[in-house]
C-alpha cells in the first residue's frame, strides 16, 4: 500500500487505504479544522520528534463500549477507599504535560511532542478537547485526555504517578459518558492495559460504520463540569 503525501488544501485519502502498518499519510499540519476532519474519518496523528507529521488509521482497532466497562475487584476496592479526587477539565495543561514526560514501554522519548501540545490545548480552548485529572490532596496523581466528536470520545494519553490514578480518571470518565449517552470511545491502537479494562478489538470497516452513525449526534462540547460526571473517587 502507498503512504500518501498531503498537500495544503485540508483532506485525506480513504482510511481503508492505510499500509499494513495502519500509517496512511505524511506532513500536513495539526490545524483544528485538519484534526477534527481527521478524527471523523478514524484517522490520528502519532509521531516522534524529528520526523514529518504522520497519520494512521490501524486494523483492527481498539474500542472500548461505555457498557462493558470492566472494574477489577482490586480497582473497585481502590475507589471504594477514595483515595482520590477526580475532577474534569480542571488543568488540561498539567495533564498533557505530564502524559508527554510519563515513561513509555518501547523505550525513551515521547510522541507528545511540543507541536502536539500547541495543538491540543487549542483543541481544549475550543471545547473539544478534554482532560479528567485524579488528585491526591494538591498533587496531580494521574490523569488522561482526549477529543470528543458527537457521541464518540477519542482517547489520546494518560499517565500515573500514584498506582492506579489514571485507572480511576479513566472509570470516572467512562461512566461519566456513559451517563451522558455516548456510545463510542476509540482507544486507537491496542493495550493489553486497556483490554483489561474492558476494550476489544473491532475491525476497522466496524470501527468506521459505528463512527460515522454517533458523529450524527451533538458534540459534547466543552469546559465540562464535575457535578456533570459525578465524580467522586
């Protein structure tokens, strides 16, 4: 399969067309109007510094359906506790700062590069992108982020740094959309880590046939508040 180049104009080539590898183009910009038109066709942006922009749509692809969230017995134990505070929206900065320096499996370096964090919390002043954060007293201890589009919640990143904070934001945030009606949460790529938590693997055509039908919904457009996710850990 060809990786196809991108021109200015904003666009890309059908995602079915992505190498094996699930990369499908290079270059291009992390302008909103071309992240949002990228998100609603499956498509990321996922590179390293010093390479080119590069865009992937893999297959399969890993999603997870707010009703079968799965809470281990260890993990429902840990929020019965409440050893955190989870909240939404509160420091998007933090989060995705701490997601870019958190320590990856396939060795040293990150993809969140600086170019990527310009580009998100714009996404995030614009009410598109979203953060759910979990504290221990004033310290940040983990926390995520991610892009909503209709009834569908793109997740991006997540870090700890106290065992199982990031595990708790996510359950808070699953059940939160839940609450709210969506449907869908892309997980991207797959995780052994995210599988536990509920997350299956689909085949990219499924991915993009149930896509296509939650984007007909409204966008739950951001700042989110607490109070709309209950989130008390």
């Amino acid at each position: 399969m060809p990786v196809f180049l991108l021109s200015d104009p904003v666009g890309f080539p059908p995602p079915h067309l992505a190498s094996d590898s699930g990369l499908l183009a290079v270059g291009g910009d992390l302008h909103t109007e071309r992240l949002l038109t990228a998100y609603a066709m499956g498509i990321f942006p996922w590179y390293s510094r010093g390479e080119p922009i590069l865009w992937w749509s893999p297959d399969p692809r890993l999603v997870l359906y707010p009703s079968e969230l799965h809470i281990s017995r260890r993990l429902q134990r840990t929020m019965r506790q409440s050893r955190f505070e989870v909240t939404v929206d509160r420091d998007f900065d933090a989060v995705i700062r701490h997601c870019a320096d958190a320590p990856r499996a396939q060795g040293p370096g990150t993809w969140i590069v600086e170019e990527m964090i310009g580009a998100y919390r714009k996404l995030h002043a614009e009410g598109y992108a979203h953060s759910v954060e979990a504290w221990r007293g004033s310290e940040l201890a983990g926390g995520l982020y991610g892009v909503c589009l209709g009834h569908c919640f793109f997740g991006e990143s997540m870090f700890a740094r106290i065992r199982d904070a990031s595990k708790v934001a996510f359950v808070h945030l699953v059940r939160g959309l839940h609450r709210k009606g969506c449907r869908l949460i892309d997980c991207q790529v797959t995780s052994e880590h995210l599988k536990r938590l509920g997350a299956r693997e689909i085949p990219r055509s499924t991915f993009l046939r149930e896509l296509k039908a939650v984007l007909n919904a409204p966008t739950f457009r951001g700042p989110w508040a607490d109070a709309e996710f209950q989130l008390h850990a």
